[in-house]
C-alpha cells in the first residue's frame, strides 16, 4: 500500500479490453477494467440494474456492457447509458510507475 493507495499489480496483468477482480472487506468486488487505448477504470463489480457482474461484460471503448441484461455502464462514471438508470460506484485509480492503484477509502466505502 502506498498511502491511501492500494497496488493491486502491473498494468500488463490486465487484460486489454477486459478486466480483473480485487475481493474487499463485506464480501463485494472491485472490477479493474483496461481499455483499448490503455485507460484504467474501477467499478463495485454490480451493474446497478440487477446485479450482473460487470467484470464479465464486454469492455467497447469506455463502457462496459452487463453480461445478463446488456446495460451498457460508463467507466468513467458509473453512470447506465441510453435510456437505461442508475449509477455503480466509481473507485479512483491511477498508474504510478506501471502499477495499478486504486483508493483504499474508497474500496472501504463499497464494502459498507
């Protein structure tokens, strides 16, 4: 840990276009996404219409679309697009050095 920041590994590890899992404290998930240009998001890993687990969905420029009804989720955001309402919980996160980091306080606040 580096602060309030917490290395969760190296930017490579995540698959381009797709996503890892970081377990925290309540039993939720935080979905690390890296896109095709190489951005890094983080999300609570539960599409906010039922549930899904985004880290399973398709990553198509910044979105990622939920794996059981297709609700696409902004990655910077959180926010459902379209037509579609609501919102998962964003995580801060940077890269320092080729390291992925993301918000301890944060990842304490989705685990509440």
């Amino acid at each position: 840990m580096i602060g309030e920041w917490l290395d969760i590994g190296w930017l490579q590890e995540i698959p381009v276009r797709g996503s890892r899992t970081i377990p925290v404290e309540g039993g939720e998930e935080i979905a690390v996404f890296r896109t095709g240009d190489d951005k890094v998001f983080a999300l609570v890993n539960r599409c906010p219409h039922k549930g899904g687990p985004l880290s399973q969905g398709i990553v198509h420029g910044h979105s990622v679309a939920c794996p059981l009804h297709n609700w696409n989720i902004a990655l910077a955001t959180g926010q459902a697009q379209g037509e579609d309402k609501g919102c998962t919980p964003v995580i801060p996160v940077k890269i320092s050095a080729g390291r992925v980091l993301i918000c301890r306080a944060s990842t304490l606040k989705a685990a509440a």
